[in-house]
C-alpha cells in the first residue's frame, strides 16, 4: 500500500463509526493517482461534514502528501446507497453530532507525531 493510500485510511478510520467498511481503492494513470474512497451509508456525512469542508480538508492533505513524494492526487468519494437520505440528515444534525474540523486537526496532529516518531 502507498503513503498517499495508508495515509487516507488512518485518517478516514479515525472518523468513521465503522472503520472496517472502509476500502480504498488506489489508481494511477497520466492525470495522477485517483484514490477511491467507500465507506459505510451511515458513515458518510462524518467523511463530507459540513459544508463539505472535512472532505475539502482531506483532499488538501492528500496533495501536501502527494507533493512529498511526488505525485498529484485526486480523491473519489463513492456515494453508497441510501446515503443521499443520510447526507440530508447529516445536514440537518446538530453541530454537536457533526465530525468537527477540532476532530480533524486533532487526527491530523496524531498523524505528524507518528511520522516524526
């Protein structure tokens, strides 16, 4: 497994309710690396939040680490089924039940501990 693909599953299982419905699927071609997330239907407003802005995040940490070593990286998000239902929910939830950008720099601060280590 890739950096740029390890480095995807540790901070998407950090987030999610059900880490071993995660899968990433990694494919390289001309554009870059295209890195497919899946994760569960009830998973999915965690892995957008709000607004978009933890996926957002995610997407410009996969380009830091991409420049790294190298490489443009892209990253698909596969809507499951039922999920747009759960997309509106999430929407609608409290700020307190959303996967907050503390959660997410919180993650992003373990992640730079452990590569220093």
């Amino acid at each position: 497994m890739e950096k740029d693909q390890e480095f995807l599953e540790y901070v998407v299982k950090a987030l999610v309710d059900h880490p071993e419905d995660v899968k990433i699927t990694r494919k390289v071609d001309e554009m870059g690396v295209l890195l497919t997330l899946d994760v569960n239907s009830e998973d999915m407003g965690k892995v957008i939040g709000r607004s978009g802005n933890t996926a957002k995040a995610i997407r410009t940490l996969l380009r830091v680490v991409g420049v790294k070593y190298g490489a443009r990286v892209n990253l698909k998000i596969n809507e499951p089924e039922g999920a747009q239902n759960q997309n509106e929910q999430a929407q609608q939830a409290p700020a307190e039940e959303q996967t907050s950008m503390d959660e997410v720099e919180n993650v992003i601060d373990d992640i730079k501990e452990e590569m220093n280590s």
